[in-house]
C-alpha cells in the first residue's frame, strides 16, 4: 500500500507550489517566483539592528581560515562555559577563542586523518553532558582511509576525545576512541556522498547523530528505508568509549526508550530513519523538538519538527526518502515499500530549473537554531534561523540569513537582509545562546548581533540556590521546590526529568507525579542573558504504592524436634520485614524465619513488608500444622535383665500415640537379637527380647563388653522415631572369659544397664 501525496501536508498547512508535468515553460517560471515571494515574505525586511561581526581567524586573518585554507564548518562551547568558543574547520583543525581572542594554538589539529573532498570533511563537535567532570568530547568526520583512487570511498567517524587534564584549552590527542565507523557503500558512481555529519546531545542527555543515506549513486538511497542500515537515519545513543563495540560496530549503550530496543533484524540505535543527507538538526528549547533541515535531491529541500519523545511502542518516525522529497512523491518509487505515513514537512523549497542546461540548480539547505539570545531583541526569540549553501534561480539568496517561526500556521520565511555569500556551511550557537554564521568555501565567521551587543561571557554568571527540594524515597506525588539567584532580576528555568526547560518561579509544585526516580533542575540566568553553569539538580524518588509480600515456602521438620520454616519476599527490594504467629505481636523478621518447639495444631503466620517510603503492605497469611514427633528417652538407672531362659525385658512409658515398632541388640554391625511389638497410646509397655545362646557367647566375647539397643517406633499417623542407648555387660571379668562356664553365669548375671 502506498502513501497517499496528501499525508504529507502539514497540518497547519502548506507553502509549496509543486511543479506539474502539464505546465509550460512560462507558467513553471511564474509558479517559481510565487514560491521566492512566499519564501523571502512579502514584506521581506529584516528586524531592525541585526549584525554579521566578523570573527578573525588564526593570525588575525579575515576571513577566518585554517592553514590550510580551508573555511570553518561549527562552532560548539561546552556546557555552561559562557565565556569560550570552540571553532572547527572541514580540514579538521579546531580553535578556542577565549574571551573574544582567539589562541594560536589548536586545540586539536586532526587534519592528517580527515579527508576534503567534495562534502568530505570534519562536520561537528559535541561536548558531553558531563564534560566538566570528564572532559569528554564528540567528533564527526570523514577519514582518509580510501587508496582506490576515488575519494567519495571514506568511511564515516565519530569519535571520542578527552581534554588535557593539564591545559583546557588543548586535546589529549592520545585518548582518541572511535565510537562508531560507518563504512561507504562503496558506490564508485556517486557524486555526492551524502554523509549527514551533525551531533548534538538532546534535552534527554543522550547523543543523537545523522548519517545520510550513503550518496547518489548505485540505489543507495534504498538504504534510508532499511531498518538494519544506519544510513538515512537519525540515531539515538549513549556513548560509552571504554566498552567493547556491539553488532553495529557502535561503543554505546542504546536508551531503553528507543523505538526498535527488543526488536529483531534491526538496528537499535535508529530513532529515526527516511533521510537524505540531514547535514544539521538542532533541539527547539522552547519544547523540545527536535528540528532537521533534510538536503533535497533535485525537486524540494525540506525542514522538519517533530517531538524528540515517542510514545511508548510507537514506531521510528519515517522522513518519507526516497518515496518522498519534500511533499514531491518519486514516480520511479510508486508505490513505496514503506507504508508508513511519513512525517509532514513545516517548510519545503522547491528547486528550479537553468533554463539553460535544462538541470536543476544547486540547492542546499542549512538548518540553523531556534534563537535563545536576548541581546539580539524580542522580535528574534523563538524564530529559527536557516539558509542555504546555495540557492538556484535566486542568486541573492546564496548564504542568506533566514528566519521564521516553525510554531506559526504556516510558518513564514523571513529574509533578514544579511548574508554570509555563496557556501554559507553551518550556523553554531555558544553557551550563551548567541549564533554563528560560517563560510567554508572563501572562509569567513560571524557573529550574529543585536543592536547592543549581549553582556554574556563578560561578567560572571549567577548562582543557582536550590534552598528546599525533596531527596531520597518519599511517599508523596507531588513536589515543591524553592530556589533563589545571588543576581537581582534574574530568571529561571526549570526542567523535570529531561523534559524541555520551562520559566518558572519560587515555589515551584509539581503533581501527579508517577511512582518512580525524578530529577528536577533550575537554571537561573541574568538580565544579560548568562546562564548559570552549574544549575543545582534534585533527584528522589516517588514511592506512594505499598509493596506486596509474598510467603515462597513453607517448610515443616519433625526428626528431632517439631519447627517451621518460612521463606518471604516482597516486590520491592528496599523493605524492612515484620512477621507474627498465631496473632501474637509483630517482631522485625527476615527471610527465612524458622518457629521451633511447636505444639501439634494448626498455625497462621502474617508476614508484612514496609518499603523506605513507609508504605505498608496487605499482611501475608500461611497456615500449617505440624505434628509433634516421637521422643522416646530411657530414665536414668533403668536397668535391664536377661533370666535365665535369656529374655531381656525392656519397659517403655507411656507415649502420646498407637504404635508399633521394632526392638533390636546390636554388636557393631551384626542384630544379635530382634523382635517386633505394638504399644497403645497412653499406655506404659514392656517388650520382651529373647537373647540366643548363641548371641549371649559373642556378647560375652565381645572386648568391649557392648552393646547397642535400637527402638524404632512407627505411629499411626506415620511419623517414624528411632532411640537407642549403649549398653555394657556387668559381670566378673574372669567368668566372663570362660565359655564353659557361661550357664553357670546366668544367675550371677547382674545386669546390663543403661550408661
């Protein structure tokens, strides 16, 4: 089944006139111009005081270049550090300006591994979340590994840095550690290798990457529909530099929340897929969304803004490449193998055609940054700044600053009558807020200004006190948190569980609040637009639900004495236990608890967890009934007799049940003698063994003058027991000795008693 054109119109409606094979010459050239008018607005003017201040580069060289010529392609700051610009140019050289000077050293110089042909290069820089503890960061670029000849064959990097620990201003070369290699497809036809290239760590913490979808050659771009390529997609990760590599190649960890985790037969960390070349996307911190400028083959450019959280088990939004460029639906891909609806585009610019070579022009979009820089006035704040590496039919229109407002109905494009020429590569934005323009074809860096200048990265930014916050385990859904700033006037921010920043003011409550671990954290900022660096962060976690106890087993022993044994759990593992028998009162207890000496009868045991919270849960209840077991114990100074016709006379008291059972006299291991008998409950028994001639001699024999005497008991609700005691002969050792004399021993027998 195939998507239909009309899923792909935005909502909110549409600016696009699409080309159609019935017009003409004329009738093209006068849709095209409607759609330069829409696209530069009607009233096409920029807001008053908007600036291009040029930046020097190395050796206070304009336009800024590295030594090899080559222009810049980003600039990045690390998180909070409002006073230092990090500047990176295609041939891989990086530069710190600190403070407005820009040092003559490096701080990293990469360009022996990175290749510069055509769109290869060192495209982007992401500082980690982290970055003040662990000095890490990111780095995205095309290697120098091809020998083939045919320089569109390099592999796609990005790898993984540390900071000097001795000199912030300089990289540790020797901590470099590929992340993640995504080799060509080896296309030798291609002449445009479509690599993406952006990185850039989301409101959620985690580092989201563009690759595009492998060039414009040998049907690579199929690839972008492939769930187990990672071409034509937009990952989602966490890095983890000191682990083995997983399947795909990738040293991270994939977010749980992923919309392919747990799936099989495909790549976990795409987010996304259906691109082209997405060379930049940027997050929108006014909501969170994620915002890609998607370079368009030959028919449309294309900006897309969707939310960067999925439902839960929704799929990986789809672009619509290569079944759709912009709203243009691919006749040679009808119908699409992806029946997906594909993302609707906000913005989309339609390329034309030089009437003289009959091919369409060059066109490039450049996404940029929805603005957060409030030197630069209130007209600004919240639009999105684009442009174009090079803009077709409108010459003009080649490294212009645009503008517009992606939450407008439709949004509206907005020339700002400043330009940075044709090659316009990237826009960056500093921790400030305040943007960049870059030229990598003649070089050239600027700074976009207000009519007075931002005070950020001047003065030292203000303090974020956070005087009363939740922590630890508590038992409430709801939240309430004071905070203060050592700077008059300043505002805040506050953020809940990665979610997009929203103002806000002391006290802050939130509820509803789910079971489970929060973060909150406040950024205060001045009046001069500079953010805390350091904003305190409270963490705790939600605990309203009791936990459930569960008794595993129950174990009954009755060998030597009657007890039970209980085994318990509980559904959380932070508890403290509470266990009671027979309703008597609750004493701590843990896991297993064992009740001895019990009495015959049936029992109950309650068994009750209490979480940190202090939530409480529904007692537990087993019953048993165990049985008490069979003691038999001979009183001290029994004694027991053999007569003369050799009966040895055995009484038992009283025991509490009907049984019968077995008497035996054993010499080591042989029963010189044995007899069965019954005894009744409550009833006192003598049992009468009858002792051989022939058993007699060898007890009389025996060395140790021994024996032992083994009562077996079975009663009559099955229980077993067995006694035995050792007994020794006590006669004259002399007679002892003489066999013929054995019967004259019968009378002075005196007796074997129990020791």
């Amino acid at each position: 089944m195939s998507v239909a054109l009309a899923s792909r119109t935005p909502a909110h409606g549409t600016r696009v006139v699409l080309r159609r094979p019935s017009l003409g010459r004329s009738a093209a050239i006068v849709a095209v111009l409607a759609i330069a008018i829409l696209l530069c607005g009607a009233a096409g003017a920029s807001a008053s005081g908007l600036q291009l201040v040029s930046i020097p580069g190395p050796g206070g060289s304009v336009p800024f270049k590295s030594p090899g010529g080559f222009g810049p392609t980003f600039v990045a700051s690390p998180p909070g550090d409002t006073h230092r610009v990090f500047v990176g140019t295609q041939d891989g050289y990086i530069y710190v300006i600190d403070d407005g000077v820009l040092q003559p050293t490096p701080f990293l110089d990469l360009h022996s591994q990175v290749s510069t042909y055509n769109e290869d290069g060192m495209w982007s820089m992401a500082f980690d979340p982290n970055y003040a503890a662990n000095r890490r960061f990111y780095l995205a670029y095309s290697d120098n590994s091809n020998t083939t000849g045919d320089a569109n064959l390099e592999n796609y990097h990005f790898d993984e840095f540390q900071t000097s620990a001795a000199n912030p201003d300089l990289a540790d070369p020797s901590t470099q550690t590929q992340i993640l290699e995504v080799p060509t497809t080896g296309c030798t036809s291609m002449t445009s290798p479509h690599y993406g290239g952006q990185l850039a760590f989301g409101p959620d913490g985690d580092l989201w990457v563009t690759i595009g979808d492998g060039g414009d050659g040998c049907n690579d771009d199929m690839l972008a529909l492939s769930l187990d390529s990672l071409h034509g997609k937009l990952l989602r990760i966490i890095p983890e530099p000191t682990q083995a590599p997983n399947a795909e190649g990738c040293r991270c960890d994939i977010p749980a929340s992923n919309p392919l985790v747990g799936k099989s037969g495909v790549d976990p960390e795409i987010w996304a897929y259906g691109l082209r070349n997405p060379y930049r996307f940027s997050f929108d911190p006014t909501n969170g969304n994620v915002v890609i400028a998607d370079v368009g083959n030959s028919t449309q450019e294309e900006i897309d803004d969707v939310p960067s959280t999925l439902a839960s088990g929704a799929p990986p939004p789809f672009f619509g490449w290569p079944c759709f460029e912009g709203t243009y639906v691919t006749p040679t891909i009808t119908p699409c193998p992806v029946t997906q609806t594909p993302v609707a585009p906000v913005i989309t610019f339609v390329h034309g055609t030089d009437p003289s070579t009959s091919l369409p022009y060059c066109t490039a979009i450049i996404g940029g940054y929805v603005i957060e820089d409030p030197s630069l006035g209130g007209d600004y704040d919240g639009r999105y700044v684009y442009g174009y590496f090079c803009a077709d039919r409108i010459p003009g229109y080649s490294g212009e600053i645009l503008s517009t407002n992606l939450n407008a109905s439709p949004p509206v494009t907005r020339d700002e009558g400043r330009s940075v020429g044709f090659g316009l590569s990237s826009f960056g934005e500093d921790a400030c807020g305040h943007l960049y323009a870059m030229n990598v074809i003649s070089g050239g860096l600027w700074r976009l200004e207000g009519a007075t200048p931002g005070a950020c990265g001047e003065f030292t930014p203000p303090q974020t006190t956070l005087s009363s916050a939740l922590s630890g385990i508590v038992k409430s859904s709801s939240a309430t948190f004071t905070f203060s700033s050592n700077i008059a006037g300043s505002t805040f921010a506050c953020t809940l569980d990665g979610g997009p920043p929203q103002q806000c003011s002391s006290p802050t409550t939130y509820t509803g609040l789910p079971d489970g671990r929060h973060t909150f954290t406040v950024t205060a900022s001045d009046q001069a637009g500079d953010k805390d660096p350091t904003p305190p962060t409270a963490t705790w976690i939600s605990d309203t639900g009791p936990p459930v106890t569960t008794i595993t087993s129950v174990s009954l022993s009755q060998r030597k004495r009657s007890n039970a044994t209980i085994a318990f759990t509980a559904s959380e593992s932070d508890v403290t236990f509470t266990c009671a028998l027979d309703g008597g009162s609750p004493h701590p207890c843990s896991s297993p608890i064992t009740y001895d000496d019990l009495a015959r009868g049936v029992y109950i045991v309650a068994v009750t967890a209490t979480d940190a919270a202090g939530n409480i849960s529904s007692p537990a209840l087993a019953t048993f009934a165990p049985s008490k077991p069979i003691h038999l114990v001979f009183a001290p100074g029994d004694q027991l007799l053999i007569d003369a016709q050799g009966d040895l006379r055995v009484k038992l008291g009283s025991i509490a049940h009907n049984a019968k059972g077995t008497l035996s006299l054993r010499l080591d291991s042989k029963t010189l003698a044995s007899t069965k008998f019954r005894v009744a409950k409550g009833k006192s028994t003598t049992i009468v063994l009858r002792v051989s001639s022939a058993a007699r001699r060898d007890l009389l024999r025996h060395p140790r003058l021994s024996a032992h005497l083994v009562v077996s008991l079975i009663a009559g609700d099955g229980q077993v027991a067995h006694a035995s005691t050792t007994i020794k002969l006590l006669a004259n050792a002399a007679a002892v000795h003489r066999a013929d004399a054995f019967d004259d021993l019968l009378g002075p027998l005196e007796s074997l008693a129990l020791l």
